[in-house]
C-alpha cells in the first residue's frame, strides 16, 4: 500500500519555502573573509533572500478529489475538507545538508493536519523528515532561477489522531485500511523569486495521501520504476522519472505523472505531450503490446482540455489492464511513449534504493541504510547490491586559507562501507556507513559531504538509463574537541560567529555571537539546543551544527565563568543590514540552479567489469 493506490485523496494549494540563500555559498562559511555585503539584499553576494527564516508552509491547500477502489468519490465531507499545517506549533523548517549538498532539502518538524469545514480537525499526523528528490527543469517557458524547475517529496504521516470521521466514508476506509501510518508524496513547482512580489517565496504544491503498510518504504513506491533517458536529471525531456504500480486486486494500473511532466509556464498547466501509451515487452526482440492509453488529448476531462486536471489528479492516471494479460505484465518491462515522448523500466525490471538517503554521521558513529530491491515491482530476494562512492552530483566551490578549491568526498578513508550487500527474502538489505574524523577537509567548513550509490550489480546498471539523483548523501562531522576541560568562550565564539554570519534573521533577536547577548538568552538557548532534532524549534535551524559542538556550546552556557572566559577577543559581529536597494537580486546565483551548475559531473560510477 502507499499514496499510490485506489484508496486515496488528492489535494492542491501554495507552499512558501521562506529559504535563507547566505549559507548557499560555501565561501561565506569563512568568518575571516565574511562582510556586511554577504547579508544584504541586492548587494554582493546576498543573493536573493539572505533574510529568509528557512520556513517551510502550507498555505490556502485544499482537497480536490478523493478515491476509493470502486472509483471516484462524489459525494462526500471529506470533498469539502482543508489541508493544513499545526496551529499550534511554529512552522516546519526547510534546510539543505550543506552547501555543497544542495539538492536534498530536507522538511523537518511538520505536521499535518485534514480539516472540515467548520474547521475541526478529522485527522492530524506528524511528517517524518523527508529530502526532495528528481529535481528538474520542469517548466519549459517563463522563469529564471529555480523558479522553472519542480521536485516531489514523499513520506509517511504517524502519530495519526483521528477525530470524527463519521461524516466521511471515505476517512472511514482509510483508517480502516491504515489506522497507525499514512503515505504522503507531494509535488513543488512554480517557486517565487522576485523579490517584491506578493508571492515571493511561494510556490504550488500538489499531492496526494493515501494508505501505508509497515513493511513498506516510507520514502518511495516499490513498485515499477519509470527512469528517463538520458540519466541527467537536468535534459530537456518531456517526461521524468516516475513510479507506477500494479493492482492486481482490481486489475489496474496506476501511474504517477505528477512530477513528470512538463509545464508551460511555472506552475502552469502540463504541456501537450500527446496521447501517452502503455506498452508491454513481453517477449524481447518483438514489438510491444499495447496495454492502453494513460493520457488522451481527446478527454474533455483529461489534461489537455480540463484547466484543472492536474490539481484535481496530482497527475495520478490509471487504466484497467486487458483481460488475460495481468501474469505477463508482472514479468516484463513496461514502457509510457507518446509522439515526442518514451519513458520506461529497465530492461530487467531490477531497481534498487535506499529508503532514508540522507544522513548527517559523528566521527565513530555507525548508521543503518535501509536498501529496498524489487523486481518488476515485487521483492528482489538474493540480489547481489553493489556499494560505491559517487560524488558527481555534489557541488564543490570556494577556496580554502591557502586558495586551494574546497574539495568533496576527501578524504576517502573517512567513510567506510561495504563493497557488496546480498538482500534478504524480502528483497531488503542494510548497509552499515561508518564514520571516522576527516580532520576538517574543508578548513572553515565542518566536517565533509560524500556520495554514496548502490545499484543492482548484475549489470545493468551500466546497460540502462538511470536515475542520477538515487543516492546516498552523507555528511560527516570533524571531530571536535574544546581546548581545555571547561569550555571556553574562545571554543565557542566562531562557532556562534560562524552561525549569526549565515543566518541574518537570528540578529532581529539577538547577536548569537555576542557573549552578553548569548548569556541574556541562556535559558531560551539551553531549550533550544537541547531539543530533537526533528523539532520545528530545534537549533540552529540549519541543522549543521555537529552533536559534539552543540554538546560544548551547551556546557558553556551551563558555566560561563571559567578561566579564560575571555582568553581571546571575538572578532567584531556583522550586524544585519537592510536591503542595500543597488538593484534587482541575481536569480541565476544562491539558488539550485547555481549549485546544479558546481556539480562534479555527470559520470556514473566505473564498472567494475572495467576495474
């Protein structure tokens, strides 16, 4: 079960992603060389939203249609219902892992909630942190920046507290399927840049909620996985990669086109692709078969002719199979062509992924990487998975003291893994990452980022198209260690510096680089930084603050008053200006598009038949 399947609710409204863009360069993690300019608005480098408080809403959401297995809801509360996040908490939070990691923003601390009319709450559940992934350049007109291109998040929804729901069947059958977990996947595009704009740093969002089984990936469908060709995530295509399922129960199949296809304008309705057909190899080296039509330009209710398609659907579309053709269709690979368009699974059907793909590792510390393997859809049993490096979708920049590059990936040795796993009967596999202190690689810059890519090692990985994006993204923390058994100011301060420097918005408060100030807000900071950190309060909101820092700032604030409380002068704090007003922020520099232009490349990782 998941978000795609016949029990299901789709809902369409804004977003804002309130994004703080000073922490997008890596040079400005350089206290030495950190100036006024790097904070303002339309100045040097502040690109385009220094002032951004990285938050991360739902705004104006509302359901557009909902689902059952017998077919389309017509009557029902649930049509009438809102979309919405806490009322109660602060909002949800938007961060990056790291500058050179850009392209796995990561939503923490959001809840989400299902709201009738008369504005009770018929169903509230906490969204487990959840990266974005398969960013691209989705609108193919209007915009510049990152305001053209679209990425889809999916998680689970737990912690559920359902209200009463007897005025819904269909929230009825949904706790009746699924009473303790929901899946949840959405889609963004049309993000606001312009400064000035009533909609600047709002965007649409689109998606869909549905039902979730334990067993189950939170973060991805295991189902029959559509790779677009080329393997680049940014080509001008006009489909990208995408999920599908098969229902054997009511002999449909269910695809999801939501963040695959392409729109005319920013957030505008799906270009016209043509008819989209569904095809079966069944036997290789024959023609295809054809299993029907996914889209059809003649529907007046289809994505053509219908101005509301796409909100309405989440661009979830589904055909009922052909009558005696189910068995073959769960053994061959199955492709989506159109006159300009061809999307399809590998030709082995084999596809590997890890459920949880981001992870944030202190020196010592070991994590566990869920790796979920299927075949045509269904589990992937004795699967031999191959674990290598692969840093080319990282973006590097800036120099280093000594005007060398900042590097990624380096030093190696740091991170250890496996270089083979072999997936249990249930087509699973858990890939141990260890961490060991990389002795700060990019001198001002905490710890270092490394790419980490399992794939099906039978291969053809190396034989298909692949998706660049379906990788592990790790960063690891340099050890740390205060100068002394008591923390002293002098250990902190660059630290706290280093964090007023790159998130401007804190100085509305307070200069956390100050030590009065720090000492003046003790006890909020001691909450703060003491909390999960899947809190919408936790601190620093950037989340790249290592346990072992976060442990000594804590100790300080605890005793204050050590010796050499003030060994060393702090270097004078940058006050955060207003708008400088020397012009229009540069929308080609600070944002995704910028660091997708940093990357490595686009190389795969060496076969190891050629190794």
């Amino acid at each position: 079960m998941s978000y795609l399947s016949p029990l299901r609710l789709h809902f369409a409204g804004r977003f804002q992603a309130n994004v703080s863009t000073v922490n997008n360069d890596p040079q400005h993690f350089n206290n030495l060389t950190f100036a006024p300019a790097d904070q303002q608005i339309g100045g040097q480098n502040g690109w385009w939203n220094p002032q951004g408080d990285a938050c991360w809403r739902l705004v104006d959401c509302g359901v557009t249609a909902a689902w059952m297995p017998s077919g389309a809801v017509t009557a029902d509360e649930i049509l009438s219902c809102r979309i919405a996040d806490s009322d109660r908490n602060v909002p949800a939070k938007l961060v990056d892992l790291d500058s050179m990691q850009q392209m796995v923003s990561t939503i923490w601390g959001l809840q989400v909630r299902i709201v009738d009319a008369r504005g009770s709450v018929l169903l509230q559940g906490d969204f487990e942190p959840a990266a974005f992934i398969d960013l691209w350049p989705r609108a193919t007109g209007g915009g510049g920046g990152d305001m053209a291109l679209g990425a889809m998040y999916q998680s689970v929804l737990t912690e559920l507290k359902w209200g009463d729901i007897s005025g819904s069947p269909f929230l009825v059958a949904l706790k009746a399927a699924s009473p303790e977990r929901l899946s949840i996947k959405f889609n963004v595009d049309g993000y606001n840049m312009n400064f000035g704009s009533p909609g600047f740093t709002y965007g649409r969002v689109v998606g869909t909620i549905g039902p979730s089984a334990v067993s189950e990936p939170k973060h991805f469908v295991a189902g029959r996985q559509f790779i677009a060709s080329p393997s680049a995530p940014n080509y001008p295509a006009a489909l990208n990669h995408c999920v599908g399922v098969v229902d054997a129960a009511s002999g449909q199949f269910l695809m999801d086109l939501g963040n695959a296809m392409t729109t005319a304008t920013p957030g505008g309705a799906p270009n016209d692709i043509g008819d989209l057909i569904l095809s079966c190899q069944i036997n290789p080296g024959s023609p295809p078969v054809c299993l029907g039509t996914l889209l059809s330009t003649l529907d007046p209710y289809g994505y053509v002719l219908s101005p509301d398609w796409y909100e309405t659907t989440a661009g979830i579309v589904s055909i009922a199979l052909p009558v005696g053709t189910l068995a073959a269709v769960q053994q061959s690979s199955l492709s989506a062509s159109g006159p300009n368009s061809f999307i399809s699974e590998c030709s082995t059907g084999s596809f590997v992924r890890a459920d949880e793909f981001v992870f944030r590792v202190s020196p010592g510390q070991v994590v566990q990487v869920p790796l979920y393997a299927t075949q045509f859809g269904q589990p992937l049993a004795g699967a031999s998975i191959g674990i290598v490096f692969d840093n080319n979708q990282l973006q590097p920049g800036g120099v280093n003291g000594e005007n060398q590059p900042l590097q990624v990936g380096v030093p190696a040795s740091a991170l250890s893994f496996p270089a083979t796993l072999t997936t249990d009967e249930r087509g699973r596999a858990t890939l141990a990452i260890e961490g060991s202190d990389p002795q700060s690689p990019r001198d001002f810059i905490d710890g270092q980022v490394y790419g980490v890519r399992p794939f099906i090692n039978d291969g053809s990985y190396f034989d298909n198209p692949n998706n660049a994006w379906n990788f592990i993204s790790v960063l690891l923390w340099d050890g740390f260690q205060p100068s002394s058994p008591r923390v002293l100011w002098s250990d902190i301060q660059p630290i706290l510096q280093q964090y007023a420097n790159l998130y401007p918005v804190m100085n509305r408060f307070f200069n956390l680089a100050d030590r009065a100030a720090v000492l003046e807000n003790a006890r909020f900071l001691t909450r703060v930084f003491s909390l999960p950190e899947a809190d919408p309060n936790y601190m620093p909101v950037t989340r790249d603050l290592s346990p072992a820092k976060r442990k000594a700032i804590l100790a300080w604030i605890a005793d204050p008053q050590g010796a050499g409380a003030a060994a060393s002068p702090a270097p004078p704090a940058v006050a955060a200006p207003a708008a400088s007003g020397k012009g229009k922020p540069d929308l080609s520099r600070g944002g995704k598009t910028a660091a997708l232009a940093r990357r490595l490349g686009q190389r795969r990782p060496q076969s190891p038949r050629s190794q």
